[in-house]
C-alpha cells in the first residue's frame, strides 16, 4: 500500500499504529496527521531508533497493510520487539 492512502486515510490507520508502537499517544498521531516523516521523527524520538531502522520498520508495517472493501487490515502482525534493542 502506498502511503498516501494511508495519509488520507490517517484516522482510520491511527489506531492501528497506536496499537503497533503503543509508546505513540493519540496527541502525538494528531500531530503526525499522516504526515511519514514526521511519524519517522517521533518513533525516532520516543524508541531512541534511528532513521534507518524506523523506516526499516516502516516500510515493513507499509507493506502488510491491505485494504478490503475500505477497511484497513494487516496481512501479518507486525512485531516491534524484532527491532528493540
């Protein structure tokens, strides 16, 4: 899925990135609005990642996004702890 569906889709796609990084609250998903390098910057900063391994992470999440009838779903969990150190 490419990212600008899930820009314009943000409010659904927030819960399911609150759920994946659950360190993210809802104020800071409302600033991020969709917006990937702004989400890149706050997982950076909360996670103490970095930009490589957040849009590693990111790009993985991406991809197992689908969509079904307009409904956002992922095709296989993704699991942070394989990035945490």
């Amino acid at each position: 899925m490419d990212w600008q569906q899930i820009e314009s889709n943000w409010a659904q796609f927030k819960s399911i990135i609150k759920h994946d990084w659950d360190k993210l609250t809802d104020t800071h998903l409302d600033e991020i609005a969709g917006r990937r390098n702004y989400l890149v910057r706050k997982i950076q900063s909360i996670y103490g990642l970095s930009q490589t391994e957040v849009d590693t992470q990111l790009t993985e999440w991406q991809e197992n996004q689908i969509n079904i009838d307009g409904h956002f779903y992922q095709s296989k969990p993704f699991l942070l702890n394989a990035y945490i150190r």
